[in-house]
C-alpha cells in the first residue's frame, strides 16, 4: 500500500485533465442522446457516469498497490485475460456481426480492452527482463508472439481497429526496451509490404472496374501460388546467405540474407491479408485517402464528419445545437465519431481545449516515464501512454478524413464502459508509478 509521504506526490495535473475530459465526454454524450422535438434524453450519459465513478475507484486502488505487483503477476495476468477473450470469441454475444463482448444482461464487458493492459504489463517485464540481450534478433521472437496471439484473437471477433492499436505499442516498447533499430525497422518494412500489395490489389478492383488493361495487374496479385514461390525463393536465398554468413562472417552475405528475408516475410503477409482481412477493411484504408471513392458507403461517415466539424467554426454552434448530430445525419455520433460533436457544437476553440488536455496527459505520462524508478516502470508508463496517444491520433484523424475509420473510441470521451474503466485503471498505473518514482 501507498506510504503518506507517497501520496504526497499525487500527480494532480494528470488527474484533472483525466477528469475534465471525462466530464466533457459525458455532456457529449447527453448531448448525442437528446431529442430537440420530443425534449428527452436516451440515457446513455447516466451509464457512463455509472461506469465513470467504478473506473475512478479502480483507478484509486491501483494506485495505492505497487505497480511493481504487476511485473511480479504479469504472466498470470497476461493470461488469464487472454483465456476470457479465447471464450469471448467463441461464445460472446453478436454486437454487429462482432463476438467481442461478454453479456450479464444488464451491463457488458469487452476484454479486448482490457487485454490492452494486461499485454503491456507483460511486454514491460519481459523488456525489463530481457534488457541485455534484447539486441539480439532471436529474443524478438518471444515479444512477437505476445503481440501476435491476442492481434490474432481480437481481429478474429472481428475487432480490426483494437487489433492494430497493439502495432504501435509494440513498436514503441521495443525501442524503449533496447531493440536494435534496424531490426525494428526490418518488421515495419514487413508490415508496409504486406499491407501495400493488397491495398494495390483492392484499388485496382474497386477503381478499376471493366478496366482491361488492369485485368494482369490484378490477376498477377490474386495469384497466390505466384507470390508463395517468389515468396519461397527469396526465403532459400535469405537462408543460404546466413548459413555463409555465419561461416564466413562477410558483409555481403548480410546485405544479402536481411533484404530477402524482409521481402519473403512480406511477401508471405500480403497472401495472409489479402485472404483474410474483409473487403470493407480493406475499403475503409482507402477511402480515408479519398471518401468520395464510395460517398454512400465507406467514405459517407467520414464526410459527414468533416461537415459536422467545419460547421462548428471558432466558436461553435452551441451546446445541444448540433445539427448533423442533432438530426441524426452524423452516424456513431456517441462512439467512434464523438469529437465532431465537439467540434460542431463548440468549434475550435473547444476542441483545441480538449486536444489540449490529451496534450498534458501525454506530456505526463512521457515526463512519468522518464523519472520512473526502475526500467519496468518506464516501459510500462510509455507503454499507456502510446495506448493513450494513438487512440487519440487514430480517433481525432478519421474524424478529419486523415485516418482510416477503424472503429476506434476516442479515450475518455466515447460511451464505452469497458474502454472507460481500463484507461482509468491504466491512468491509476501511471498516478502509482509516479507516486513512487523516488523509491529504489
């Protein structure tokens, strides 16, 4: 438990803005719910500010336990939340076509979002662990698959947009953990190749529609038997040229086995994602780049967001004045699409304010990783604190046009229970670690 000299050094900063934010959140939320005819309310602020007071218990009690239980626990914690979101995947309650929800009939838990936290803890003491021989290729391999199993799950629900926030994280936390950049920047290039050549392949059909002389461009890409030999060849290459390397110890063998590996792997990913990753996700990447591509499908949340943000102007149009949130015209208004509302009823001055305030969490979680005490602590405060930075990135982005519309909330402010009460819990993290950032 906390020590008084320990409580002392609450991070006040850091909680108030989490708490202004969340109030924000919920009058947004009354606001999405209200009937300007009928002059009632759908309710749905009173179940977040249900979820609001249990997320602020939590954050509280965890902030009081010493995070470095967390590190000792982070296996069995790891775990256990992935045997829940195993079972949530196979017998969770269908929410639009999704299992990622877990019903008790008058509340709902998604452990995806939990699982969020539960992955982090573990990437932390592992990094920890590991932090002498992190630079070592082979080690990346246990970290790959603590990222790769619950993406896997999660993307099975299906969850596309909690499945990527993992990526970023798990970038992050590398880099903070010791991993060699180039080694690093090897799994992006295999991650850019094998999300580009879908997408190429994807245009081609949508845009290119009764085009001929688009028909051996695309038949090329749909040849999946083509691109496992190029992908297997490049393969053999990459292991002859490391098996020379080891004996021979030239750099020309490197220059060799490292691109085709990258190639191979690449390669390899882009035949998986194409087979596997829906039409519509794969839509939903592109229309981000042009929503006109299909106004009345993909791309039509997307522009009657930006309608809804331009319309806000500087000042606003007023709190329970929105009309494309108000007349229903802005879909997932409560959700995914919540800081239009912001914008449109209170403008830019507004959402400056609030973007602001995720500004001082940022800059407190990073200033909180920086002084923490021991090396778990600053991989776990950096790793809530990239969770905390690509929700906002990603969420503030696809209301604008510049990201893809992933379905991701935006923290503190969308309705979502489960979402709420672990960021809150995740904030009782970073409250703990800074409260003992003095202790050795």
């Amino acid at each position: 438990m906390a020590k008084k000299n320990e409580l002392q050094n609450i991070n006040f900063p850091l909680l108030v803005s989490v708490i202004l934010i969340v109030v924000i959140g919920i009058l947004m939320i009354y606001s999405t719910g209200f009937d300007p005819i009928d002059k009632l309310n759908n309710g749905l602020y009173k179940k977040q500010m249900v979820w609001f007071g249990i997320g602020f218990v939590l954050m509280m009690t965890v902030a009081l336990i010493n995070y470095r239980l967390m590190g000792d626990y982070s296996l069995y914690i790891y775990i256990g939340i992935l045997f829940i979101l195993v079972l949530t995947t196979i017998f969770g309650t269908p929410v639009r076509s999704a299992r990622a929800w877990i019903n008790f009939g008058f509340f709902s838990i998604q452990p995806s979002e939990f699982m969020k936290l539960g992955y982090i803890i573990l990437m932390a003491k592992f990094l920890e662990i590991r932090e002498r021989d992190i630079q070592n290729f082979r080690e990346l391999m246990i970290p790959s698959l603590i990222t790769i199993i619950p993406v896997f799950i999660i993307y099975m629900q299906p969850d596309f947009g909690t499945a990527m926030i993992f990526i970023p994280i798990f970038f992050t936390m590398l880099f903070l953990g010791g991993a060699d950049v180039s080694q690093i920047g090897s799994i992006i290039s295999i991650a850019a190749i094998g999300l580009l050549l879908p997408m190429i392949l994807t245009y081609t059909e949508w845009v290119g529609q009764g085009n001929e002389d688009l028909n051996p461009i695309i038949s090329f890409f749909k040849g999946s038997d083509l691109l496992f030999i190029i992908a297997g060849a490049l393969l053999m290459i990459a292991i002859v040229a490391f098996v020379l390397h080891f004996f021979f110890i030239k750099k020309i063998y490197r220059k060799i086995y490292i691109p085709s590996m990258v190639f191979s792997m690449g390669l390899f990913l882009s035949v998986f994602i194409q087979h596997f990753l829906k039409d519509y996700q794969k839509k939903r990447i592109l229309v981000f780049l042009n929503p006109t591509l299909d106004p009345h499908g993909s791309g039509y949340n997307v522009i009657q967001s930006k309608i809804a943000i331009g319309s806000g102007g500087f000042i606003g149009k007023g709190f329970l004045h929105g009309t494309q949130s108000q007349l229903g015209f802005l879909p997932e208004k409560t959700t995914d699409f919540i800081f239009s509302v912001v914008a449109e009823e209170w403008g830019l001055l507004g959402s400056t304010i609030l973007i602001a305030l995720f500004a001082v969490i940022i800059f407190k979680g990073i200033q909180i990783a920086f002084e923490a005490s021991d090396k778990f602590g600053m991989l776990l405060a950096s790793g809530i604190t990239t969770m905390f930075f690509f929700h906002m990135i990603i969420n503030i982005g696809m209301t604008l046009g510049i990201m893809p519309v992933t379905g991701l909330p935006l923290t503190f402010v969308s309705y979502g229970g489960s979402n709420l009460v672990m960021s809150l819990i995740a904030v009782g993290i970073l409250l703990n670690i800074h409260m003992r950032k003095t202790i050795r």
